[in-house]
C-alpha cells in the first residue's frame, strides 16, 4: 500500500467509526456530558479544559508523524541526513513543551482538587440535609436522620440544597456514584466518608455501585431523585405515614445477601443506626448481626 | 480422607458447563500433543534440547511459545465477556452466571499481565538482551531456566480449576479485601489467584535480578552504560522496578494468605483489620508493573524507529533520561488508583500532579522518535507499521490517562469502562503492539528466515482497525456512566450497541490474531526463501546483527569491542574486520533441576490451595533439597575448544557464502 492510502486508510476509518458512534450512543445518554448540578457541572470543565490544553501536544505530534512517515519514506527521496544531530537547544524545547503545560495542569489539578473535595461542604445559602448511605450485598440502605426515615435503592431530596452523603458499609468494600450530579466515593466498613452532591433543578437520575462488591453488584442500582422543597416534605409525610419501621430484627433481615431489590421505604428508624453499623466493626454491638 | 486430600474432595471436581468443557478441551489437546511426540519419538529431543537447556535463546521462544497459548486463553476469556455482556440487557441474563462471569474477567486480567505480556517480554529478554550486550549467556544460568519454570508452573496453575475442580477468584484481577477474604470468597478461587500469582512471581523476581546482573556485569568490554542500545536501557530501568516492587506483591499476598489459611486479620474489616492497607500496597506494585511492561517496548520502538529509519536515534541522551524519569515517577504515583477512597485533597493532588508528570519525559520520548524519522529513510516493514500504529494509538490513550490524573475527572471516571479503555490502550496499543513488533523484528534473528510481510501486514490492519472499534465503543460507554464488571445492565441505558459494535471490533482483530497464526505457518513452509543468510535483514545497527541467523549456541565467537554506540554500523561503515583468533568458549551445561524444584513448588501451592499439609511439606522440603543439590554441584559447565569453534564458524560460513 502506498503511504497516502495508508494515511488515508487509519484517519478515514477512525472518522467515520467516531461518528457512527455518536449516532449509535445518542448524545442525551452521555451523562457524564450532561451534568444536573454544580460538581458534576465543574467536574466536566476539568475535562474539557484538560483534553484541550493536551490537544496542544497531541495534535503536532499527530501531524508530525503522519507528515513524517510520508515524507522521509523510502520511495520519496527526500533529504537524508543520517548522522543528524540535534543541538542540546532542541532536546532542552522538547521536555520545555510539555512541562509548560504540565505546570499549568498542575496548577489546574492543585486548586481544582480542593475545590472538589468531596469531603467539603458546599457552599449556600440553604440549609443543607444529611443522608446515611450503607452499602449492603447487594442493595443501598438510605437513612434520613433528621427526617427519620430510610430507604432502600431509592434515594429523594430536595433541589438546590446541599446533600451530605455520609457512606459507611456493612459488607465488601463498594463505591457510591450518581454520574450526573459528581463523582464516586467508596463506602467502607467500620468507616465512614463524605460525599457532598447538589442537583440544579428537579429529575431523576440513575445512580449504580461502581466496585465490585459480590454476586450481585451489578443489580445494585438505586434512583436519586431531586424535587421541590414541598414535594419534598409531602414525600417525607407520606413515608412516615406508611407504618413499615426499620427496627433491628428488619435491619438484620435487610443485611442479608440478596440480589436486584426494589425500592423500599421505612417510616421510621433507629436514630443510631448508622453509627452502629460503624461501630459493630469496632466493639461487639449488641442486636446487630 | 482429609488427611489424604485436605479439602479436595469429589464435589470439589468439574460439575459446571465451562470447567467440564475446560477439562475437555485441556484432556484433548494433552492426548494430542503426548501422542504426537511419542510418534514422532520426539521425547528424548525435547527434554535434551529444549526443556532442560540454560541457552537463552531456546529459554526465550518457550517464554514466546507459552505466551501465545496463554494469548489464546485470554482472548477467549475476552470473547466471553463481551458475548455476556452483549446479551444480558434488560429481561435478559445472558448465557452465564454473575460468578461465572466474575471468575472469567479476573483470570484474564490476571493472564493478559501475569502471563501474556510478561511472558512475552521475558521471551524478548532472553532472545535479544545477551545479543544486544555481546555476551555469551546470562549472569545466572539455573536461574534462567526455574524463572521460566516457575512461569510455567504459575501459568498452569492458573487454569487448574478446569481440570482438577474449584473455581477461580472472583473478585477483579487484584483480588482486593475485603471481598477476597474468606468471609466473602469462601472458596478456592482466590488461593488458586494467590499460590498462581505467588508461584509465577518468584519466577518473574529472580528473572528481574538475574538480567539486571547481567546487565551491569556482562557488556562486551567497551559497551559503557552510555553505548548501551536503546533496549537494553529500557529494559534494565524495568528490571530495577522488577525487583523494587515484586517483592511488595509477594507480602502483600502473603498477608493475605496468612489472613485466609492462619484466620489472622490484616485485611480484614473486622478486629482491627484494614482492607485500605492492601489496596494501598498493592498498586504500590501494581502501577509501576505496568511500566515494567511498556518500558521495554519504548526500547523496541527506539530500536525499530532508527533501523528503519536508517538513521541514528535522535537525542540518545534524553531519550536515556526520560527513561530513568519515568522509572523513578513510576514509583510515586501508585494512590491515583484510590483518589475515590477519601485521602483528602492535598494528597490527592500530590499524587495527581506526580501522575501528569510522568508525561513529561514519555512526550520526550516521543518527540525524538519523530525526530528519528525526520530526514531519515524510511522503509515500511511490518515492525515499522507497528511503531506508527503505537504512537497514534498511545498519544490518545495517554491524554485519556492524563486526564484521569486530575482527581476531580476521575471521581467521574474511575471504575467505568473509560478506565478499561484507557489501560487497554496502554498495555495492547503500547505493550503489546511493542511485543508484536518486537518479535517481527528479531524473528530473522531467531530463527534464521524472515516472516511474511504481506500476511504480516494484514494482521497489523486488522489489529489497528479492531482495536478502535473495540475500544472507542468502551470510552463513550464511560462517558455515558457505564461501570466496569457489569454481567447485566438495563436496556434504557442505551448501551448495547456499543457493546456489540465493540464485539465486531474484538471479530476484527481475532482475525488479526489469525493472520499472525498464518504468517508463521507460511513463513516456515516458505523459509527456503525468506532465509537471511546476511545476520542483518534490515541494515541494523546494534550487535545482534554482527552474528549469524540463528546464532551459534555460544553467540560470538569472538567477543566483540565496543567504541560505538551504533557499534555493528560503525563497523559496516568502515568496513573493518576484526582478526579471527579463537579460544576456548566455557558454556553452562543443561539441568533439569530447574524443572524438579519449580515442580515440587507447584506442590506445595496445591497444597496449600486444598489444605493438604503433608503435600505442602513434600513440595516445600522436595524444592529446597532441589537448590540445595544445585549449589553443591560442581560440574556445571563445558568447554567448546578453540579449534572446535573455528571448524563451527567456518562450516557456518561455508554453508551461508
Ligand atoms: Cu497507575
């Protein structure tokens, strides 16, 4: 094959593959593209600032190897200079390139990771609402303390308010991920992290365990859903209305491997449940299995 | 009867479809080959010339042998996934079990590294290292020859469970705790994933010291650290990591052992144990394996770019430092793997900026490649298509790791097949597209006849095109919020044409696969007319060309001098010819004591996979006395005398004209 055919040959298909793909996948589907609340919203700039302060480098190295492999080929008969060598000038702008924009990267990636801590509150001028989260083999246990509610694989707060996620785990190791509103944080046994989310407006977004955790971690899926202050509150009204509380002898049930669980709701629950969980892996607690 | 058998009882044996059909497949194969060789009487050859040799270079192609069948192994592993993962959509299961499928992505992560391309690599080391330096052998012959066995004991052990019962971990390639320990894999998967990683390990260890030694200690007088080639730098950098962190893994799966076998609590996450510890430790190894494998491809492609382009590697200097650079970064990055785990912002972004750094030197790497080209004269064989190939498909693949160096993208990104794409990219588009061309370029060396271009460059096409179309599928997926392991998903997602288009991509480049098959059949038929009679197919420059195709089993006869950095084209250009004087060549003789002793290890793993003490005492005992032998005796080398080497060399070049 000629060069300028095969050049031709990888760019073509490689065009043409990314658009059938674009096709195929549907732009609205790309969640991580399409974020619904500010940490997801800034999470997806530092993409997008990243891949184009790196094109910087990549596109000339694209082109210089395709220029290159066609013009010094063989059949060409262009300049040969085969005892070439370059001036200490020039390897010294080769490593300068890239640490020039390494530094600035570098900069970005300082400020934006303490920006985007997900241990840091959020900043606003709402009160912002607390939210247990236990990983289970295989389901999510959401406990509301203030509220006094939990439930399972569904999980409803208010828009435009903060949410403090506080994960911990009563199994494997696991990671809790709602795409669209920010990135994952894994939930431990006998610890527990922070995860600090907000959605914008009013929707419901899938949310899925991001870490292997057992037989069936692929069906551990919940529903985060944002609504207004007064759906909110009816929501809450209507849960603790339901005469379903999560007492321990449920919780132990609950515990229980089981896999691709529906949503459940509890009307009331212990108010030290949470920290329970934690503590059973420090000291024998009682009741807890 | 447990005394006799520990745990390994008559339940434990195949009952499942796979592992039945493993057995099967495995019993056939085995009849095949045994009955083969006993018609042929071909045993006494074999184990003469082949299984007992110290020659590198034979150790080297049954290292290459090993990994293409274990290639094979993997690629089905890599077909199930994505038949499973294809079909299991919404009302749909898909055709296996979640555990199944768990068992099967582990072991071929565990394969593709472990067994596919360190193999291959060490295949590489052993065929070209010695050449490249002018030596005659390596620092440590018996070494040489466990290392490999021990590999092999590793790479059959890791598909045991198909002949002899149990299962395999299921638990991801690193078997991370808490879910790796006993609570939550109470079967024998997770000790047949440790005793094959423990056994093969070793195995990689001792290799790593042994031509680390042989590097610092046998270069051809002359040969300064700064004539080295390219390859041999690269791979001495991955041989300092080698035995920097293999010694990391091996305690930190031995705590894990003492956790599961002795019921202590490292990992564990109750009594004070802390799963957070293991995952730390081990991408402490685990990161910078992964420049223990695309080390020495930089150093192929630095071989190849200036042979084919005829010219001397642009800034030999930098591209030796970027190396070092990225050895010693390499080791200072390992926590990007848990930004997810809550180390807090300043360590995060330590790490994270470390990580972006390793970029620095490998953009340097890579400017003087294209630099090489620059004015040089470029002549496009197959290993050359491979170096292309590699730099466009690694600069891609490398912005997506760097982007995943910025805690807050992977947050995003981490554990979704964005992260499977990007590692895929680095070890098949970097390592592996290396080894590809590596052994295009170095098999006229080997074997004495180049392999067919044309079918050569079929299976490059197809592996490119199949690449992308398997694995740009993966990072949109990722975009779109799809995690890695899933055995099932909904059919709202979306996310099923993609699965299947990356399938037809993984079609493509089984027939790339199956073109490299082909290449090699026809290239032996045809090798009447594809024999290199010259040494030096390809106008080279390092001393691996100076000598015959294949060499002699004692490589130089004469020890060669080094002044040059490009010594063989030094010397083509003044066409000088060193006077012929002989002496006596002392060669290691052959053993079988590396078979016994990496034998009787495989013992004690199985040993100690079932429980079986007295067995774990046998094999223990049995290899240490294996060693012990070894080092007592005496008689471990022969001398060819100088009059004998004279008549081989001048039988050779009658022969060659
Ligand atoms: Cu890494």
């Amino acid at each position: 094959m000629k060069t300028k055919t095969k050049i031709a040959a990888i760019i073509l298909p490689a065009v043409l593959l990314f658009f059938l793909l674009f096709l195929l996948a549907g732009h609205s589907n790309w969640s991580l593209l399409n974020p619904k609340g500010p940490i997801a919203q800034q999470e997806r700039n530092l993409m997008v600032v990243g891949i184009s302060l790196m094109l910087i480098v990549v596109v000339p190295v694209f082109i210089l190897l395709f220029t290159f492999a066609f013009k010094y080929r063989e059949g060409n008969k262009a300049k040969y200079a085969p005892n070439q060598r370059h001036s200490t000038k020039f390897q010294l702008l080769l490593w300068a390139i890239p640490t020039v924009i390494i530094l600035i990267l570098a900069v970005i990636n300082w400020k934006s990771t303490h920006q985007l801590d997900p241990f840091k509150p959020l900043i606003s001028n709402v009160k912002p609402i607390t939210i247990q989260v236990v990983s289970l083999p295989w389901k999510w246990l959401f406990i509301y303390p203030e509220q006094n509610i939990a439930t399972v694989n569904f999980v409803e707060f208010p828009q435009t308010t903060p949410v403090n996620f506080q994960l911990t785990s009563d199994a494997a190791m696991n990671s809790f991920w709602i795409p669209q509103l920010g990135g994952q944080m894994y939930a431990m046994a006998g610890m527990s992290t922070q995860l600090h989310l907000m959605a914008s407006a009013p929707g419901s977004f899938a949310g899925s365990a991001a870490e292997i955790s057992g037989q069936g971690f692929s069906g551990m899926k919940f529903t985060a859903k944002a609504v207004t202050n007064s759906d909110f509150d009816s929501w809450v009204k209507s849960v603790q209305a339901r005469r379903t509380p999560l007492g321990l002898a449920e919780y132990n049930k609950l515990a229980a491997p089981s896999s691709n669980n529906p949503p459940a709701f509890y009307s009331s629950t212990d108010k030290n449940l949470y920290n329970n969980i934690i503590m059973k892996y420090m000291m024998p607690t009682q009741g807890i299995q | 009867m447990s005394i006799l058998f520990g745990k390994l009882t008559l339940a434990a044996l195949p009952h499942e479809w796979f592992t039945i059909a493993g057995t099967i497949f495995i019993t056939i194969m085995g009849i095949a080959v045994v009955a083969f060789l006993t018609h042929k009487k071909l045993w006494k050859w074999l184990w003469k010339e082949w299984l007992t040799s110290t020659d590198p270079k034979k150790i080297g192609i049954m290292y290459i042998i090993v990994a293409s069948l274990m290639l094979f192994r993997g690629a089905i592993d890599a077909g199930m996934i994505w038949l499973q993962q294809s079909l299991s959509v919404g009302v749909s299961n898909g055709y296996i079990s979640p555990n199944h499928f768990q068992q099967i992505f582990t072991a071929h992560g565990d394969i593709m590294i472990f067994f596919v391309t360190m193999g291959f690599l060490a295949g590489l080391w052993n065929l070209i290292l010695p050449l490249q330096i002018g030596s005659r052998d390596v620092a440590f012959p018996f070494l040489n020859t466990l290392s490999l066995w021990l590999y092999i004991a590793g790479a059959i052990f890791v598909n045991l469970f198909f002949v002899l019962g149990g299962e395999f971990a299921a638990t991801g390639w690193l078997a991370l705790p808490p879910l790796s320990e006993l609570q939550f894999s109470p079967g024998v998967g997770v000790d047949y994933w440790i005793w094959s990683l423990q056994i093969s390990g070793l195995g990689t260890l001792l290799g790593g010291i042994n031509f680390l030694v042989t590097i610092l200690k046998m270069r051809a007088p002359g040969m300064t650290l700064m004539k080295m080639p390219m390859f041999v730098w690269t791979s001495l950098c991955s041989m300092v990591l080698v035995v920097s962190i293999f010694p990391i893994l091996a305690a930190t799966i031995a705590l894990l052992t003492l956790d599961r076998f002795m019921g202590m609590h490292f990992f564990t996450t109750s009594f004070g144990g802390n799963p957070m510890m293991y995952i730390s430790l081990i991408w402490s190894w685990g990161h910078p394996e992964v420049y223990v494998l695309i080390l020495p491809a930089y150093g192929i492609y630095s071989e190849i770019v200036a042979t084919f382009s005829q010219k001397r590697l642009s800034g030999y200097g930098s591209v030796v430092a970027g190396s070092i650079g990225i050895t010693l970064l390499a080791l200072l990055v390992w926590l990007h793997h848990f930004f997810t785990m809550g180390a807090g912002a300043d360590v995060n972004a330590f790490f994270g900026i470390m990580t972006m750094f390793i970029t620095v030197p490998t953009a340097a790497l890579v400017f003087n490649w294209l630099a090489t080209m620059y004015k040089g004269r470029i002549r496009f064989f197959t290993p050359m298509d491979w170096f292309v190939g590699f730099v466009f498909t690694f600069t891609l693949g490398g912005m997506a790791g760097v982007l995943m160096g910025i805690p807050g993208v992977d947050f995003q990104v981490h554990n979704t097949l964005y992260l499977v794409a990007h590692f895929h990219t680095m070890i098949i588009g970097g390592a592996l597209f290396g080894i590809f061309a590596g052994i295009t370029y170095w098999f006229p060396k080997a074997t004495g006849f180049t392999l067919n271009e044309r079918l050569g460059r079929y299976a490059f096409w197809c592996w490119i095109i199949g690449f992308f179309a398997s694995f740009v599928p993966l990072y949109i997926l990722g975009f779109m919020g799809a995690t890695r392991r899933l055995d099932h998903y909904e059919a709202s997602t979306g996310w099923q044409p993609l699965f299947i288009v990356a399938g037809v991509g993984l079609i493509i480049i089984a027939c790339g696969a199956l073109f490299q098959v082909l290449q090699i059949i026809v290239s032996i038929k045809q090798r009447k007319q594809n024999i290199d009679k010259t040494g030096d197919p390809w106008n080279g420059r390092t001393l691996e060309w100076a000598i015959p195709s294949p060499p002699p089993v004692y490589n130089f006869a004469i020890i060669p001098k080094v002044t040059e950095r490009d010594q063989f084209w030094a010397d083509k250009a003044s066409k000088q010819t060193a006077k012929q004087v002989y002496e006596d060549i002392h060669m290691p003789k052959n053993t079988a004591l590396g078979i016994y002793t990496s034998g009787f290890i495989f013992l004690f793993g199985f040993a100690m996979v079932w429980h079986i003490v007295w067995l774990a005492i046998v094999g223990l005992l049995g290899a240490i006395s294996c060693v012990i032998i070894r080092s007592f005796d005496e008689d471990t080398e022969y001398v060819i005398p100088a009059d004998e080497v004279a008549k081989m060399e001048a039988e050779r070049k009658s022969f060659y004209g």
